[in-house]
C-alpha cells in the first residue's frame, strides 16, 4: 500500500497545522501561470489554507478526533483557485473511500469539497474477529480461485486492517495481498477485501493494473533518444526527463511476498558503444528497451507539455522500465512499489513484446491515477480507472505523431498476433468488438472485470472526441455508435484530455462510479470552458449517448 505521509492529527477542538514546507517538495506543482496581476498562491500556502478550511467546516467533512488526514496532491490553477487532495485514517487505520478534495477560492477562501464517501466513518470497533491469519488463507484461497487451472508456487497474503467506506456502510475490514508465481515464473496478484467480524468477502481485484541518439524499435521505427554519455559508453538514461532509464530483467522475475522483496528482477542498464540503439528486431534485445525508452519519453513530454505535469508523480522523478522480464510473459505492469514500468516479451503467437506506445502510455497512466485520484481497481471505479489508461495511452499515441504508429483509437494494435484472434485489444469507438467490453452502461457493469467494464468510458471518451459515424483515423475504420441513437460531433481529442485530466485530478475520488464521472467531467468542462458552453453541453450529450445520465 502507499505510505500516508504529513499527516495531521484532528482533535476535537480542531486541526493542527501541517508543516508545510515539508509538503512543498513533494507536491504538484503550481499548473499554469498566476492570473494577470497576481502570483498564484503556491502548493505549501493552499495547504494552509486547505487546513484552515478543516477547521472551519470539519462537521460538514464528517472529521473527527478520531481520524488523522494526510495531503496527497495539489492543484493550484492559472486564477489562483485551490484543490488539496486527502487521505483519512480512522483510529489510525487507513479508511478505504476517506479520501476527500478541498476547493479553495483564490484567497484561500473555502467553497467546497469532494468527498469519497459520505457520513460517519466510524466503526464499532477496530479489533477484528477474524485473525490476520485467518485473512491471509482466504486471501491465497481468492487467488488460487481467480486461476483456477493454473498451478501457483510461492503463495503468500499479507493482510492489513483498513476501515472500509467504499461498499456502504463503515466496516473494519482486512486488505489482503495476495500474490504468487505461475508455472513460467511469472507474478500473479489479487487484492481481497474481507469482513474482518464476518469473514464475507466483500470485494476482490487484480492488483497488477494491466493491459492485458536514436533507436531502432520494434514498433514505431527510428526514433531519437537522449542518453548519457560515460567514459566511451553512452547509457540508455535520460537526465533531461528525470533520469528515466531502460534496463534488461535478463528473463528474471522479481521473488517478492506481496509487498515484501527478498530480490528483484534485474534492470541492468542497456550500454552502446555509438550511440545507435536496436537494430528494429527481436535478434537485438536493446530493440525492445528502445520502444520502452521511447515510450517513457513520449508519455513523459505528454503529460508536461499538455497538462504541465512534470513526471508522473509530478515531483520531476523519472521512473524505469525493465524490458525481458519472465519467460513468454504475455504482460506489462505499472507497479508503485518500485516506480517502475515491466514488460514481458510475449508468447510469440498471442502477442508480441508488449512495448508498443499505447502501452507504456497505458501502464504510465496508472501511476499518474495512482497518484491523484487513486480509484479503486473493482467495479465501476475499476473500468474507470482503466479507462484513463486508455484514454491517455491512446493520446500519447497521436501526441508523439509517428508515421510508423499513428494514432487511433485501438489499444494494443502493434503487439497483438495471429493467434490472438482481434486487431486489437479494446477498440474506443464500439468496445463490444473485443467480444466482451460494455458499449453502453446498465447497473450490471460493475460486475465485469474492469478492463471490459471500461467499455463505456472509453465509447464516451471517443465519441466526446470524434463524435458518431464512420471515420479513419490513423489508416483504421473507426465508427462510433451511439446508445441512444443519437447523432453527435466531437469536440476533438485535445479538449477530451483536458477535460479528463481536470476531472481526475481534482474532482474524482477513489469511489468515483460512472454517474460520479459524469458529473467530474461536466465540472472540469465547466472549469476549462465555462457553465454552458459548448464543451460542456457535449460532454453531457456523450455521456447520455452511452446511457449515463
């Protein structure tokens, strides 16, 4: 789990202040220039103000003396308005749907909150019936179940008391990691949610948040790459992007319980003697570090130049990849714990190295959701935290503007093979064509596994951007159907993303469920562009044409 960090204590007479200057490093980084006379307050002072504002109006935020709250991010936008971003504990427990956003006038004036979950967030009591040991054996009993067939090794569950608000009412519940190996070596995870007085299992999730000089790549031809020169070698590393880097996992896998390593799969950085990365084939294994490299600085120069983000965690720290990880490893991951990007090489005839561009920009994507909004990865929240990835993978993709790769709206067209059976592996303008994405929302979607119930963001997003009926876009037939037969014309692909990203990082939660994005998005449209603009109007319209609201 992430580390809470600058937590402060609410007492019953109020808040204490956080240090702020401890906070300034560490978050997001002012977006935009200050208003025209103005400078726009900076991230440690909307922090202060942000718990001035907990003082003032900590019953309607349902806070306590029993709950401590932690900043996770910062917005502060071009007038000088301010949204900080919590987490919440409750009797030092961590408080699953705690997490709330604080809006903030220009002068550090409160106007009001997003929250997660509303009312009480307290529970009868923090000690469970259940024992942690007994959480962990149903914990590796979910994971065994979720790969039926599949014969594990090296099973472990580590559970964690947590209070849950995300499924009605409070409860203490265990969050159990599960994890293990399949037969190749390959990692296998699951997130399991269990009552922790009943033992009912209350929800389950795949932990692993999949999809499924110059270069030559595999996939998006020659392309120019910054590297570091030492001594007579230069080194696949970016120092211009926050020393980003591509190393080789040499076939390994990392042997982890959970969140606990004993080793890791190695990422020993690529070297080449004239700076000329690949030869665009599988025979070279620096082909592959090339397309991951490229990959990381295409996401990387699209979250700054586009939304001024500066990484992915937005504190100017690049993250690395590991290419050859595990044997016939039909995956790639984004994984927190070590900031890191892992891509398998493929079976040969499912897939192919999955490095494309869609997919780093894809897997980067989680971590940048990880580190704002944070929603939860089951149900509805699940599709939409999948469908950002594929939102922002897909326009990473016609950012970098590559003749060899251009863009569409087909996640994972460059690395699916023959014997995969479709073009793609999720197509934005019919999701059903993948056989088993939703196009349309009904109370049923929840129920699909996250990377099919995000169908219907995706449908939202393309038709939001492209509108309805047939088009080619990046040499491919696209055709966006619509739920409610209705006719719609798109707003193009630059204001979708800024309407996504806005909604994300300041008004959806880590409960957030299709009707909550629904209104995240008119907001943000209503922030970029006004109450009753176009965008706005269009925004309302491409969600009715896919059934929400």
């Amino acid at each position: 789990m992430r580390s809470i960090r600058h937590a402060s204590r609410l007492t019953p007479l109020g808040i204490a202040a956080v240090g702020a200057a401890l906070l300034a490093s560490a978050l997001t980084a002012t977006t935009g220039a200050a208003a025209a006379g103005h400078s726009a307050p900076s991230p440690a002072a909307a922090v202060r103000h942000a718990e001035a504002a907990l003082t003032g109006h900590a019953t309607a935020l349902g806070l306590t003396g029993a709950q401590d709250t932690a900043v996770r991010d910062v917005v502060v936008d071009k007038d000088g308005s301010q949204h900080v971003r919590y987490d919440r504990t409750y009797r030092h427990l961590p408080v699953l749907g705690g997490d709330f956003i604080v809006h903030l006038a220009p002068d550090g004036a409160y106007r009001s909150a997003d929250r997660a979950a509303r009312g009480d967030l307290a529970v009868p009591t923090v000690t469970p019936s259940l024992s942690a040991s007994g959480a962990a054996d149903l914990g590796a009993a979910a994971l065994r179940s979720a790969h039926r067939g599949v014969k594990l090794r090296k099973v472990a569950a580590q559970p964690r008391l947590v209070v849950d608000a995300l499924h009605g009412a409070p409860k203490l519940a265990w969050r159990t990691e599960a994890a293990g190996k399949d037969s190749l070596g390959n990692p296998v995870a699951r997130v399991v949610l269990t009552d922790a007085r009943t033992g009912r299992q209350i929800d389950a999730w795949d932990s692993l948040e999949t999809a499924s000089g110059d270069g030559r790549s595999l996939y998006s031809g020659t392309v120019p790459l910054q590297t570091t020169q030492s001594g007579s070698t230069y080194q696949l590393k970016d120092a211009t992007r926050g020393n980003t880097y591509s190393g080789d996992a040499q076939n390994k896998t990392d042997g982890c319980i959970l969140t606990i390593c004993w080793s890791r799969a190695p990422a020993v950085l690529f070297t080449d003697a004239d700076n000329h990365w690949g030869n665009g084939t599988t025979s070279d294994r620096a082909s592959a570090a090339v397309d991951a490299q490229y990959g990381t600085d295409t996401t990387w120069d699209y979250y700054k130049n586009v939304h001024g983000r500066n990484g992915i965690a937005g504190d100017g720290k690049g993250s690395y990849n590991r290419v050859h990880y595990g044997n016939g490893y039909n995956n790639a991951f984004w994984d927190d714990s070590c900031f890191c990007m892992t891509y398998g090489d493929g079976d040969g005839s499912t897939f192919g190295p999955l490095v494309a561009l869609d997919v780093a920009g894809h897997e980067m994507s989680h971590g940048v959701t990880s580190k704002t909004a944070a929603l939860t990865y089951s149900g509805e929240s699940g599709g939409l935290n999948e469908a950002t990835s594929d939102i922002f993978g897909t326009l990473v993709e016609f950012h970098a503007n590559n003749p060899q790769d251009p863009g569409d709206y087909l996640i994972g067209e460059k690395i699916v093979k023959s014997g995969f059976g479709k073009a793609a592996l999720r197509f934005m303008d019919q999701p059903s064509k993948d056989g088993n994405s939703a196009d349309c929302w009904s109370s049923s979607v929840g129920n699909l596994d996250v990377h099919y119930s995000s169908g219907v963001a995706n449908h939202f997003a393309y038709l939001l951007a492209e509108g309805s009926g047939p088009k080619l876009i990046g040499g491919v037939q696209h055709n966006g159907t619509t739920c409610n037969g209705a006719t719609l014309s798109g707003i193009g692909k630059d204001k979708l993303g800024k309407i996504w990203y806005r909604a994300l990082t300041v008004h959806m939660t880590s409960s957030t469920k299709y009707a909550g994005a629904r209104t995240a998005t008119l907001d943000a449209a209503k922030d970029l562009y006004g109450a009753g603009s176009a965008e706005q109007n269009a925004v309302a319209a491409a969600w009715s044409a896919v059934s929400v609201g």
